[in-house]
C-alpha cells in the first residue's frame, strides 16, 4: 500500500497531525510519502493507493485558499475510486469547513475511506493517537 499525505499547514498543527498521520500508516506496514500543497499535484494521484488530504479551516471556516484550494480542486476529478481521508485543525468555529468539504467529495463522487478527523489546535496525545489511527485505517 502506497499513500501520500498531502497537508497546509499555517500555524504547524495540520503539519504535526499529518506526521502523525504517516507514522500510523507507516506502522500498518505502508508506504507513505508526504508533500505540501506546492510539491503535489493531480498527475501524482496515480502513484498512490491511498490518499490523506489536510487543511486547516481558513476564514469563515474555508479550505486556505491560495496553495491548498487550487491544488485540491485541481486533483477531485482523479480522486474517485481512490481511498481517501481528509483531517485538519481549527481554532476557532464548529467543524463546519470540514462538513463542507466532505460534501464537496461526496459531490465530486470521491468515497471517504474512514471517518474525517479534526482537532482543535495542537493535537494532544489523544489527537496523536487519532490521526496515528487513521493512518492505520486508512492502510487496511
């Protein structure tokens, strides 16, 4: 199983759970590789078995909108039939960016492998934990 983490990151709470994410992958025997937004694009997707994307809620609780946004809508027409997980972190507002964007998937026809998983700030050792987790699942 091959995965790619593909993460923004403004504060570093994003980029600390998508390393969390890795290892959890990593430790269910995966492959992963790990990029930002500038160094990932939809020619890549074919690479991958599985795919982890992660934004922090922007503004009025919105993907970041200059780096992960136009790299994310440029990759939703290969994501169908791919295995895909979705994370992020936000400081303030009620998950209602992630909602959003797993409405947007749902819409693109992109089916989530396991459950999105948010955390308010730095993830904790529970916050580790669950995104260790999901990379776990995300490698079965």
């Amino acid at each position: 199983m091959k995965i790619a983490v593909v993460y923004w990151s403004g504060t570093g709470n994003t980029q600390a759970m998508a390393e969390a994410i890795a290892e959890g992958a990593r430790g269910a025997g995966a492959e992963v590789e790990v990029y930002t937004p500038a160094d990932f694009n939809a020619s890549m997707i074919g690479g991958f078995d599985a795919l982890a994307f992660g934004c922090s809620a922007q503004g009025a609780e919105v993907l970041e909108e200059y780096e992960f946004e136009p790299m994310f809508t440029d990759c939703e027409k290969s994501l169908p039939g791919k295995r895909v997980a979705l994370f992020g972190s936000y400081d303030w507002g009620d998950g209602e960016w992630m909602r959003s964007w797993e409405s947007r998937c749902a819409g693109a026809g992109i089916t989530l492998a396991c459950d999105s998983l948010i955390i308010n700030n730095t993830p904790d050792a529970d916050g580790t934990a669950k995104c260790k987790e999901l990379g776990a699942a995300l490698a079965k």
